[in-house]
C-alpha cells in the first residue's frame, strides 16, 4: 500500500503492551468489537489479515445457541484459520448463560468467550440487557458468575464489555468492573459513553483511566473503547488512560486496514499503511466474495454488502450516480462492472479518519418498568429471545 508519514507518535518507539493472564494472551493489545450485522467471519477475515489480536464474533443471544436457531450457528462458525475463535454472548437470565455456555466448551465452539453489558438499542435494554443490566448489580454478579464458573471447566476465558451506566445519574462501570474482576474475567472492557449517550459526541476517556485505576488492585487488565479512528488515537488512549489495549469498533467499517495501522502505531513505525482507491477497491471486491461463502448466496451476499459500500467510498471521488449504484448492488458480476468504472486516486486521508458508523443522538434509554427502584433487587427478567443480534 502507499503510505505517508505519521505524526504524533511519541519519540516513534515500539509501544509494547502484549496482553497476558487469565488463559487470553495477546500479542498486539488490538482487538476488533462484536457489531451486530458487521462482524461475521467474512468481515472478521478482512481485518484479521491486518493483524491485531482477537476478532469478535457479532453478538449472539444465548437461548438462540442453545435451541440451535440456524442464524445463530452460522454466526458462531469461525472463518479459516482463525484463532483465537471468539464468541459474544448476551443473556439476562443466569440458566440461560450457563447452558450456552456449558455447550461451547462441551462442543469446543470457542476458545474466548466476551459477555455484552454493553448494548444501546431498546429493543436489548427494554428487557433489561445489554446496558441496562449491570445496574442490577446482584443480577450481573449471577450471570458473570454463571459464566466464569463454567467456562472454567473447559479452560475458557471469558471477558466483558459494558458502558459507563444507563445514564449520568446512573453510572455502574466501577461496581461492576470490579465484581467481574473479583469473580475472575479475564479482562474489563470499557466503551466510554452511556447508553443513553448512543453513539452521540465525544467518548470520556477519564471514565477509562478511571476504571483502570479502581482495577489497578485486582490485576485485571481493563480495554478501552470509543473513538478510535486511527493508530495515532490508540496510542493516545493508552498514554492517556493507562488502558491495556484498545477495542475498535465504529473505526474499522470501510477500512479493515485500520488494524494494520494500529499494529503500526504500537510497534512505533512511521509510515501509515494507506490504501489508494484501485486497493480499496480489490478488497471491496473480496469481502463480496467472502460474503459468498459465508452466505451461500450471492443475492444475500449482496444485500449485506450494500451498507459497506458508503463507508469504503468515503472521502472518495465517485463520478455521477455510481455511488447510489454501489448501495443497490445484487449481484458479483454488477459489483465487478461499477468497481472496474472507479478512477485510482489517493486515499482521503482527511476524511477517511473522520468519524463513521452510527452517530445517533442521545435519548432517555427505554428500560423495563421499576428498574431503577433498587439497585441491589435480584430481579428476573425474560430478556433473552429466540433471534440474534443487537
């Protein structure tokens, strides 16, 4: 690829930070975050090839794993050669968590498996999951619990990630950080916005070295999470906060090559791996092909590559009306004849390092009714359903 000069690299020494304990080590303190609809093993591969060091799976209900809803095992199917194999779960009910997770390790479906206390959307927090949950402090015990204890029989690690709080009166990060680390996760990973903040704004990376400091006691390693656009702002989190390792999410839709930048930055080379429009283009080419594969399908394929199509081509000169063909696209031999019409050109280095992915605003987070009454309330909750995602 062409690359230009990096700034900001402190003195460009090797920032080592390999990730170690808890049965999870990582060479590169660089892992790619669960995004529902996003990260299934075509996507996983294109960054993987990167480099970095762990590669999650989209988020899986765990009543869907155990009842074998077929969505739900194509998502847990590894791509080829890929290791460790990672898993994200989400369940509000302990049972529910304990026999998935009782079935990956009897099965040997994973070789990491992450919990989401993370997630935003209603339709997770209205039944008291994803971000919602952590604030039942004794209900989050019992499924970090659940989970920990089970995996441990087959030598599973098992990790979080959460947010902040529900919302700034209702922050949670440090109790349940520190319960998940007194239970024995692995390691703590903090996307640094609530979940009534969405994806609005700035992520508060003080919320990170916050956390890593509470830990510090404890040993466990925390993440961060928010914001990372480039390998310069990985390593900007890391010296700001302390944190461990960074986990990326929004930054790498369009541009897989940000692991290889981020790789970059923390080996403390100079040179930025930026692709000119005729690489993006061949690796847009692949991932429709891996799609293929993944799908068996090359409608289906095709549909699922169309909300990929905006975030490859940003910052891009794209002539007249190609690049609304681009987010129709239905077939390979289409994708290959508007691909083929591209005119090279350099990377938008400007743009393609601002901002991308969802950007919604922040709202009053929708939450089953008295949840906020007592904290400490051992509740149950039906959260878990029969799809996926999230």
């Amino acid at each position: 690829m062409v690359s230009t000069s990096a700034t900001g690299l402190l003195n460009k020494k090797p920032l080592h930070l390999p990730i170690r304990g808890g049965g999870l080590d990582l060479a590169v303190p660089v892992v790619l975050a669960p995004m529902a609809g996003i990260t299934n093993s075509a996507f996983r591969l294109l960054c993987r090839e990167q480099g970095a060091g762990l590669f999650v799976s989209e988020m899986v209900t765990a009543r869907a794993l155990t009842e074998r809803n077929e969505e739900t095992m194509r998502m847990i199917v590894p791509g080829e050669g890929e290791s460790p194999r990672s898993v994200q779960l989400y369940a509000t009910d302990p049972i529910d968590l304990e026999r998935a997770v009782e079935m990956i390790g009897k099965e040997d479906l994973a070789d990491h498996i992450d919990l989401n206390f993370g997630c935003p959307v209603p339709k997770v927090t209205r039944k008291g999951g994803g971000s919602a949950l952590p604030y039942k402090r004794r209900l989050f015990a019992s499924l970090v619990s659940a989970a920990v204890e089970t995996a441990r029989k087959y030598e599973i690690p098992v990790t979080v990630k959460m947010r902040v709080g529900i919302d700034s009166e209702h922050e949670t990060y440090l109790d349940a950080g520190k319960i998940a680390a007194d239970i024995g996760v692995a390691w703590v990973a903090l996307h640094a916005r609530t979940a009534a903040q969405f994806y609005e704004g700035k992520s508060d990376w003080s919320k990170i070295k916050n956390l890593v400091e509470h830990l510090a006691p404890t040993g466990v390693p925390v993440l961060g999470n928010g914001d990372i656009w480039s390998g310069k702002d990985g390593i900007q989190m890391v010296q700001e906060t302390g944190c461990a390792g960074v986990v990326v999410g929004r930054g790498c839709l369009g541009r897989p090559w940000l692991f290889a930048d981020l790789v970059r930055a923390f080996n403390g080379e100079g040179e930025r791996p930026l692709p000119r429009l005729f690489e993006v283009r061949e690796v847009m080419w692949r991932h429709a092909q891996l799609l293929v594969d993944y799908f068996q399908d090359e409608h289906r394929a095709c549909r699922d590559l169309r909300k990929h199509m905006a975030w490859y081509l940003k910052g891009f000169r794209v002539e007249g009306g190609m690049r609304s063909q681009f987010g129709m696209v239905s077939s390979l031999a289409e994708l290959r004849n508007l691909l083929d019409q591209l005119v090279d050109q350099p990377y938008p280095e400007a743009i393609g390092d601002a901002p991308r992915g969802r950007t919604s605003h922040g709202r009053a987070v929708t939450l089953p009714q008295g949840w906020l009454d007592d904290p400490e309330e051992l509740v149950s909750v039906d959260g878990s359903d029969s799809g996926s995602g999230g």
